[in-house]
C-alpha cells in the first residue's frame, strides 16, 4: 500500500534538491552556495522525515528521529551562515 505522507516527503525532497541544484549551478555568490546549503540540508530533512513516515520497525523509527534531529541542527547552523551572508558578501564571524 502507498504510504501518502511518506510520498509527498520524498518528492518534496527531490524538488527541493533539483531547486538546490539550480541555485548553486546559477550563481558563484558566496550567499547562494549558503542558500544552496541550506536548501540541501531541508532536502535531507525531508528524505529522513519520510523514512520516519515509512518505517514500521522500531529500530528504524528510532534511527530516523535521532537522524532527523541531527540535520535540523545542521539546518540551524546552514541558516546562520546564509544570514551573516546575506544580501551583502561579509566573512562569516
């Protein structure tokens, strides 16, 4: 059976990473490779969320929540960066 949330999560994430890709490939900026960074991190979110959605064994589950608070960590970090980045090029403090 198709599992609806776990679907819509994994073609987010695809989306997501082509829209990474693009901004990455479009612009040498220091602060669109931090977007782009960024943008990739919620990708990764997004694939880990629908492993979580999927998932029926417990051990998985567990993995996919643990990992799952991991990137959203490195999401707030990404986030920082493209911030002191952004809309002026400054070096990151």
């Amino acid at each position: 059976m198709i599992n609806i949330p776990s679907s819509l999560s994994w073609l987010s994430a695809v989306i997501i990473f082509t829209f990474a890709l693009s901004v990455y490939l479009g612009s040498a900026k220091t602060s669109s490779r931090a977007y782009a960074l960024l943008a990739t991190l919620v990708a990764f979110w997004s694939l880990g969320m629908g492993g979580f959605f999927f998932s029926t064994d417990l051990k998985w589950i567990m993995f996919f929540g643990q990992y799952n608070h991991f990137v959203a960590g490195l999401i707030a970090s990404a986030f920082y960066v493209f911030a002191s980045l952004f809309p002026e090029e400054r070096p990151v403090k």
